[in-house]
C-alpha cells in the first residue's frame, strides 16, 4: 500500500485507532453516559485493549511503515494506546524470552509461577513477573545509552510522552481515567501476559518443537493476528504474522507433539485455569517445577543482538 510493508496490516492500525478512539471517545462522553452503556464501552475497550498489546507484540519483531519516522510515530501511538513505551517491550520480550526460553535468562518465565491454585498462577503473571521485567528493562536501557542511542533516545521519548498523557487525563477526571484508559490498558497486559503463561507452561522448553502451546482456531486468530500459532513464531521471530499459518502447517505439524495444537484458546484457559484448573504438562502429567534460583543476566554485550530479532522502530 505505498506507506505499509504488508497490505494486511492496514487493519493492525484500524484496531489500534479503534483502541484510541474507545478509551478518548469514552473518556470524553463520560459525564453523559448511562451506566450500561459505560459497562459495556469498558468492556469492549478493555477487549482492544488486549488487541492492541497483541499488534504491540507484532510491531517490535516487524514493523508496520516502511519508513522509520512513521514506525517512530507508530510506536508513540501504541504507547499512549497500550499503555506502556513500546519500546520497553524488547529487552523482556525479544531479547529475554525469545533468547533464552524458560530458562533463568528469561524474566517471564512461567516457572515463577508458583501457587497452589492454577488460577492463580495464569491470573496473577503480570503482577508476579513486573518487578523483574521492569528491573530488566531499566538495566537493558542503560547498557544501551550508549551502544544504541537511536532506540534509548526513541525508549525516553515514549515514557515522556506516556508519563504527560497519562497525568493530563488524571487531572482532568481520574474516575473516568480508570474506567476508559487505566482498565483498557491493564486489559492488554493481563492478556499478553496471561497468554503467554498459557503458551509455554507445561512445555518442553528443551525440545524444539515442544517448546510451545498454539491455538489454532480461525476466529481468534482473525483477532490477534495469527498469535496463536506461537511454536513457528518462536522458530521465525521476524516471519510476519500472515504468514504464520501456513508456515506452521508446513514445518510445525510434522514434528509437534498433537496435544500442543489447542482449537479454542478460552476453552483451554477455562480448562486449565478454572475446571479442573489443575496444572499440567502436554502428556497430561502434573507440572512438576524446577528449583528457582534468581534471574541470570541476559544483557547482550556489543554485537550480541540476534540478527532476526527487532530492537523495535528499526533500531
């Protein structure tokens, strides 16, 4: 299309303006909305908001423009809209999980995950793993102050322009702050974050095939973009999301152990996490977890950045 590198992702940046417009758009008419219609205004905001976590996702491994200032602009827009600097998403994300899946290199691994109720354990992952995602950015951040100035200086501008935003929509109403903005954004982080402990808990983390949960159904990857088909993501990094589904019949489906080609993603999470919610392997046998010892450093050293992994905004 001339500005986009795939057709297909016209539609990536009408959900993110439908996003926008949701949170501003309830945001501003507030005053005058009954309260059914603020149910469920939220309740479709906060399921954008979730989709735009996911295109966030899909943009730091390829991005959208083929000109880098409007990947810039871009990732300013997904940050205001999901919630968080966009660019905070590669160090935890693309150079951490990626990387070194699962192991003590990966701060998001579902290994930290350790209560008793299953539920917990999927509910609960983004407020578990926070402290050390957030740790890990700020140090991947100050190692790359001078090693890539383009991506620190991109990383600043996305927290300046969050952190403005964000008090400005305080001050003008916090209550419908939290309903159309704060909810929305926690929305797409419980979801991103939640669906990837659905995706790598109770997986071979050694195995490379075996290594991930997918979720094959169609309607739910019309919706995220294909990002259910996770074991081929992780093999092809940079491989855009079009082309996920037929890569992963083709080079997935031989190899991959039946039980990890789930058909419906909210059938399993229900499976999983609420009846019988008992927390099991792909063989169907109890997880049985590791001794957790501390987070390794991961922090590449100069040069050490793998080739088919984005630093986002073309870095």
């Amino acid at each position: 299309m001339g500005l986009l590198r795939h057709a297909a992702d016209a539609r990536a940046v009408l959900f993110v303006l439908v996003a926008l417009g949701l949170q501003l758009g309830g945001f501003v008419l507030w005053p005058v909305m009954p309260g059914w219609v603020a149910a469920l205004w939220v309740a479709v905001a906060c399921w954008f908001g979730w989709i735009t976590a996911v295109i966030t996702h899909n943009i730091v491994h390829v991005p959208v423009f083929v000109h880098r200032p409007a990947n810039r602009a871009m990732q300013l827009l997904l940050t205001v809209t999901y919630g968080h600097p966009v660019s905070a998403f590669v160090p935890g994300h693309n150079l951490s999980h990626h990387v070194h899946t699962q192991t003590r290199k990966d701060v998001m691994r579902t290994t930290k995950l350790r209560f008793r109720w299953n539920f917990l354990n999927g509910a609960l992952a983004p407020l578990v793993l926070a402290r050390d995602i957030t740790r890990s950015d700020l140090a991947y951040a100050t190692a790359m102050r001078r090693e890539r100035p383009r991506w620190f200086r991109q990383w600043v501008l996305e927290y300046a322009v969050f952190g403005i935003t964000q008090l400005a929509l305080i001050l003008i109403s916090p209550v419908a702050w939290v309903l159309f903005v704060f909810l929305p954004h926690n929305a797409g982080a419980f979801g991103i974050i939640g669906m990837n402990f659905l995706q790598h808990d109770g997986c071979d983390a050694g195995s490379r095939w075996n290594h991930s949960r997918n979720f094959v159904g169609p309607l739910i990857n019309w919706w995220t973009f294909n990002n259910g088909f996770h074991t081929i993501h992780h093999l092809h990094p940079g491989m855009h999301w079009t082309l996920l589904r037929e890569a992963h019949a083709r080079e997935v489906v031989p190899h991959i152990h039946p039980a990890l080609d789930e058909p419906n993603l909210f059938a399993y999470t229900f499976r999983a996490l609420v009846w019988p919610g008992r927390r099991l392997d792909y063989l169907g046998r109890p997880v049985v977890l590791p001794e957790e010892g501390p987070d390794e450093s991961w922090i590449p050293g100069r040069g050490d950045t793998p080739a088919e992994v984005s630093l986002g905004a073309e870095a």
